[in-house]
C-alpha cells in the first residue's frame, strides 16, 4: 500500500503552466465554455512532469477531466459517497459526496488522438460501471485558487448522457445512484454540508444545463 502511494507520485502527469493558461484571462470558480478556450490553450501548451513534483509547484496547473453522468430519460444526476475514516485511502475526500469522475492525464493518455478525453473515458471506465454513454459535452472551467489542492488543479467540466443502469466500481465507495439535481442542491445547502469543492462549483452550471434542455429541476 505505502509502495503504490509513492508510486504514483512518480508517475508523469500531464501540466500547463499557469501563465500561458491564464494569459487570455483569469478566473476563480466557473467559467463557462465558449468565451475562452481553455481546451485548446491546454492542448496546444502541456507538457509532462512527475506528479510529486506538481502537486507542490502552482506556478503549474494539473488539468483534469471531471465529468457528470446524466440519465437522458429523467435529468437525474449519477452522485456517489466516499466512505468515511479510514476506510477511505485519501484522507481530504473521506466522507463527502461528488457527482463528478475525473482523475489526472497520465502520459499514457496521449496515446489517443485527444489526451483529455481519453483520460477521461479511462476514469469512467475505471470508476463505474456503464456500458455506453453519448459523446461527451463540455459545459466549462473550473478553477479554485482558494485551497492549496485547488492552486495545482484545473477542471475541465464535461457532461454525459446515458439510459444505462450506472453503479461505482470502487469498493470504497458508500453509496452511489442517480439523484435528482434538488437533492444534490440540498447536500450543498446542509448546515453540515460535506461535498467535493469541484462537485459543488459544477451544480449552477448543472442547473442551468437541465433548464436549458426541458428537463424539470
């Protein structure tokens, strides 16, 4: 166990600097897509470096894809619960809810013909069990100065849609299900509140999105 946390940060992981991220313009939270082309800046400017070293280093952003499940028939909301203590390997994420699976670009992801998505199908696989979904909408941007985790971070906020029956593969995972969005809006306005940051950034533009394509919130 100890051997695979520190290998991981030995992997190479896909990085942009922060300055050719940011120099068409700067953000904190949300911004949607269609003003700048956060995407294409990254595709066209990363480069590869060990993750140990990123996680330390803000004057580089990791990218990550983070993607919400959408069941088309209903407008429901694929949501999951980390198991909480101990039972859950990263301690900053134990117990909390998300609605978004995404993890870092590795190397490897550059193999396909567009690196962030294939990251991105990669986490899906690896993370749910779903056995087709359609083709992948980006909604926007998500960036959190705030936290030292959000400093080194960047998120590419992407949609699915799928008929299919959805279940968490991750046997460290509580709980997991389709929600409906006014759930999800009452995990985040609970006094004892306890949702992933990124998750919780991506629910106005999830409001908007359900609104904007007749499905009832």
């Amino acid at each position: 166990m100890i051997g695979d946390f520190l290998n991981k940060f030995e992997k190479e992981i896909m990085v942009v600097d922060r300055s050719t991220l940011f120099a068409d313009g700067y953000f904190q939270g949300f911004a949607p897509a269609g003003e700048i082309d956060y995407k294409k800046i990254i595709v066209e400017n990363y480069h590869y470096i060990k993750r140990g070293i990123a996680e330390e280093r803000p004057e580089f952003k990791q990218p990550i894809a983070y993607c919400l499940i959408i069941h088309s028939e209903t407008g429901h909301i694929f949501a999951y619960q980390r198991a909480a203590q101990e039972d859950y390997h990263e301690a900053r994420l134990r117990g909390k809810w998300s609605w978004g699976i995404g993890g870092h670009i590795d190397k490897i992801d550059a193999d396909g013909d567009d690196p962030i998505l294939t990251s991105m199908e990669r986490e899906i696989e690896e993370e749910v069990t779903m056995p087709h979904y359609a083709p992948p909408e980006i909604l926007g941007y998500i960036n959190d100065d705030e936290t030292p985790v959000g400093q080194v971070h960047f998120g590419l906020l992407f949609l699915v849609k799928t008929i299919a029956h959805v279940k968490p593969q991750d046997a460290e995972i509580h709980w997991g299900g389709f929600k409906p969005y006014a759930e999800l809006a009452e995990i985040v306005m609970a006094a004892d509140k306890s949702v992933e940051s990124w998750s919780e950034f991506s629910l106005e533009p999830l409001r908007k999105y359900l609104l904007q394509n007749g499905y009832s919130i």
